[in-house]
C-alpha cells in the first residue's frame, strides 16, 4: 500500500516549498544589492551612515551562504571605509542592536575562508563592539542559531 515512491501530491509540495525558498533568496539579494547601492555614495562622504544603512534588515531568513556573504560584502565595505581613530565615535553611534548585528557580521567574517586579508580590520572592530555591547552580545552573536547571520 504504502510506496517508497513519493506521491504526487509530496512531490508538489516540495516543488513549491523549494520555489518559495528560491523566491525568498532572490527576493533578500534584490535588498541586498539594493542596500549596497545605497551604500557606496555614503562609502566616502559620510561612511558611519553607511554603516547602519548596512546594518539594516540582515538575512535571517535563509540558510543560503551566497546570500549571507553578499549581506557582510556590504557591511564589510562600510567597516574598511572608517577610519581606525573613527571607530569608536562609529560603534557609539549604534544602538546595542546594531551592535548584536555588526558582532554576528564580525563573527561570520572570522568564520569566512579565502578572507584572511581582511581579519586585521575586523579584530579592529571587535574589542569596540564588545565595549559597548558587552561579553553578552558575544554569547548572542554565537548561540542565536535561529537567526544566524
């Protein structure tokens, strides 16, 4: 009675379930290039905006690594943009949210292959964000698996 075949109605669900997957992908690298276009004019004139700009709506929705590395692409860009003696009026300039984000970012950029060149800048960043944030953004940035950047 019962096939090792999946029926044709398991066989749809997975087709749309795959499709909206596809969708919600596409959909979050449209904000993400978005989002970076907005970006790279603030990049030289006004680079602390750049950063929150790039802060916004990380995507916490997909499990796809091409989409999460186009989003720290972004935000990576707006961290190399500011200035090392700028750093600290940047990181005071968030919110303690924010900072949860740019942490996980930061973390996700240690966790990259192929990017050792831009470690230097991100141990830059990190003991400023854990100032401001506290050890507790670190548990945060680490454990929140559901929202994963």
């Amino acid at each position: 009675f019962f096939s090792s075949r999946s029926t044709p109605l398991a066989r749809r669900a997975r087709f749309f379930a795959m499709a909206a997957s596809s969708t919600d992908d596409s959909a979050l690298m449209a904000a993400i290039q978005s989002r970076d276009a907005a970006v790279k004019p603030l990049l030289r004139s006004d680079p602390q905006s750049a950063l929150r700009l790039s802060l916004t709506d990380p995507p916490y929705a997909t499990k796809t690594a091409a989409v999460k590395e186009a989003s720290f692409e972004v935000v990576g860009k707006a961290l190399v943009a500011i200035k090392e003696a700028d750093i600290e009026a940047a990181v005071s300039a968030l919110s303690l949210d924010e900072c949860d984000v740019l942490m996980k970012y930061l973390y996700r950029g240690f966790g990259m292959e192929g990017r050792e060149k831009l470690y230097p800048a991100l141990l830059k960043w990190h003991p400023v964000v854990l100032r401001r944030a506290g050890q507790a953004s670190i548990v945060r940035a680490i454990s929140e698996v559901q929202r994963g950047l």
